[in-house]
C-alpha cells in the first residue's frame, strides 16, 4: 500500500513537471533575459548548490527527512530534485503553478505559502 501511495503521489509531481509551468509568455518577453531554474535538492529539500544544501548539520525532519525547516521540509518526497517556478514559488508544473485566483505574499510577491515563499534566492 505504502508503494502504491508513494508510486502514485511520484507520478502526480512528474507529470505536470512534464507538462511546463502553464504560463503565458507576456508581449516582449522574448527581450528578457531568460530566468534561472531554480530546484530544490531532493536529498536535502534545500535551494540546489546553496549553502545550506545537503548540510551535515542540518537536522532532519521526522515526518519527511529532508532538512527540517528546508522549502522542501514537508511538501516534497525525498529523491528527485524539484524544479520550481520562479513566477509564483510553487512546483513548477503543479496544479497550483501560477494559478490565477493564488494569494500573494505581502512580502516576496510569490503565491503565499508556496514553497519559495519568502524563501526564494533575489533575481
């Protein structure tokens, strides 16, 4: 059962990775420079090449055993690395991925309470 479950919940978070972020290009975009991937490690569930990645210190959360505390702590399976999206935070792809009715952040202007909420590295 616990197979099943971890095989199907992979599959949700593959799938619309698969499928691209879902937002449209905005006119003059093609003058802009590309934005970076940002990813979070799927050992640790820190910010990809950060400081903070895959730490040796770093306590591990009990629920998911990723970097307690981490983006990721929580809301991503240990394993894969995970792409997310820089124009609202969340995974990139999701069902929630630029969802237009998402509430902002006061703060970072990301979808509030996505994983790169108040979290995510400055452009």
């Amino acid at each position: 059962m616990k197979m099943t479950l971890t095989l199907v919940l992979g599959l949700g978070l593959l799938i619309p990775l698969l499928a691209g972020c879902g937002l449209e290009a905005e006119p003059g975009a093609a003058n802009e420079e590309p934005q970076a991937t940002v990813s979070l490690c799927g050992g640790c569930g820190q910010f990809k090449g950060s400081e903070a990645c895959c730490a040796d210190e770093a306590a591990l959360c009990s629920g998911c055993q990723l970097a307690k505390g981490s983006p990721g702590c929580c809301k991503m399976e240990k394993g894969a690395d995970v792409a997310l999206c820089s124009g609202c935070g969340q995974f990139k792809g999701s069902d929630v991925c630029c969802a237009a009715d998402a509430e902002k952040c006061g703060t970072c202007d990301l979808a509030k309470g996505s994983p790169g909420c108040c979290k995510m590295p400055k452009k």
